[in-house]
C-alpha cells in the first residue's frame, strides 16, 4: 500500500483533512503488522501451555487424595516419578559408560574379496518342451 509523504511545510498547501486522510490506513497497517506478529508468537504461547499443563500438572484438580489405609504411607524424602525423570538427565553426565568400545571384527566364512571364484554356480534345465515359432508373422499366421 502507497500512501503520499506529506512533509511538514505541505500541509498548508494541500490541506488538513487530505494530510489526515490517510492515518486510518496507517493504523490499519500497523493492527495488521501487530496481529501477524501474535500469530507467529502463537507457537511459543501453545508450548508453554503445554508445559504448565503436562510437565508441571497446572490442568489437576487440587482435590485431597484419598488414603489408603492397606498401603504404607511413602515417606516424604522419597521422590515422585517426576523428579525421578527429571534427575536422570543429571546422572546420566556423572555415570561411566557401562561398555568397553567394540572389538574389531574378524572376517566371516567364505570366498575372500579380490580372489576368483572357482567353483561356478550350476544351471539347470527350465524343462520347456513346448516348440514355439521364432517370429510373430509365423504365429500370427498360424492361430490365424
């Protein structure tokens, strides 16, 4: 969109209200431009809903659990399984690996690469008995 540059010193000239004429397209360009951006930044809001809600348990209700008076009550240094998850992220840096690197392989059986293949695979006979003409025109001819 093409929009008159009115300098300061033209205003006079042209007029007020023509200068004015175009702010409503200027705001318009600008709520545009404003919107585009939220709705590029609409991933980053989603994901981070999705955090609260998933990773941290915003969506639970607060409800008291029920107890359970045939279980033994967990004792309270005992972590959740989510803190159990989040810390392997830091024991799996500290720990050493649990194997050695690989052995290098030995080759497996058969012909070495590079030598010649001496015993030549056997063919054997399809057994076709049916006699066939050899060109078309010949068959053509006969089925007629």
């Amino acid at each position: 969109m093409q929009l008159p540059v009115v300098e300061a010193g033209d205003v006079g000239r042209i007029g007020l209200r023509t200068a004015l004429a175009g702010l409503p397209l200027l705001r318009a360009a600008a709520e545009a431009d404003r919107r585009w951006q939220s709705f590029l930044r609409r991933f980053d809001l989603e994901h981070t809903f999705r955090l609260f809600k998933q990773t941290l348990g915003w969506t639970r209700p607060e409800l008291r659990s029920p107890r359970h008076p045939w279980e033994k009550p967990a004792p309270p240094a005992r972590p959740t399984p989510a803190r159990v998850r989040r810390g392997f992220r830091n024991l799996r840096v500290k720990a050493a690996l649990p194997a050695g690197a690989p052995k290098p392989g030995r080759p497996g059986p058969g012909r070495p690469s590079g030598s010649k293949n001496r015993r030549p695979t056997t063919h054997y006979d399809v057994g076709k008995t049916v006699k066939r003409d050899r060109t078309l025109t010949a068959r053509r001819q006969r089925t007629g």
